[in-house]
C-alpha cells in the first residue's frame, strides 16, 4: 500500500510541488509497519459503515491542489 501512495503523490507533485513534502515523509515514516492488535475480530457491520462514510467524506473534501495564493 506504501508504494501505491509513493507514486500517486509523485504523480500529484506535478500539479502542486507541496506533495513531494509528504511523498519524502511518507518515504521516511513508510517503511516502519505496525501489527495489528486484533486481526481475529472483524468489524461490525457499523463500523464498516462508519469506514465507509469516512472515506466518502474524505473523497468529497480532497482536493489536489490545497493552497493557492491570489495577488
């Protein structure tokens, strides 16, 4: 999954050069991967629904160049 945001920030980084920040740091803090703590228990049926609002949310507010400065 690492990779796959690597190379969309690369690819965003030509519409605004602020993404290569976040495309070094997720180079540097990428790589470290945590286990989880509970693989065994699934989630509810709630909380898929809350992950997926999460991520439609996330998906109406994203915008690939978040600050323009007008003169």
């Amino acid at each position: 999954m690492t990779w796959i945001v690597v190379v969309a920030l690369a690819g965003l980084s030509f519409i605004w050069t602020g993404w290569l920040l976040w495309l070094a740091l997720v180079l540097i803090f990428g790589r470290l991967q945590d286990m989880p703590l509970d693989d065994l228990t699934r989630l509810t049926s709630q909380q898929q629904l809350f992950a997926a609002g999460m991520m439609v949310i996330f998906l109406l507010v994203f915008v690939p160049v978040p600050l323009v400065l007008v003169p």
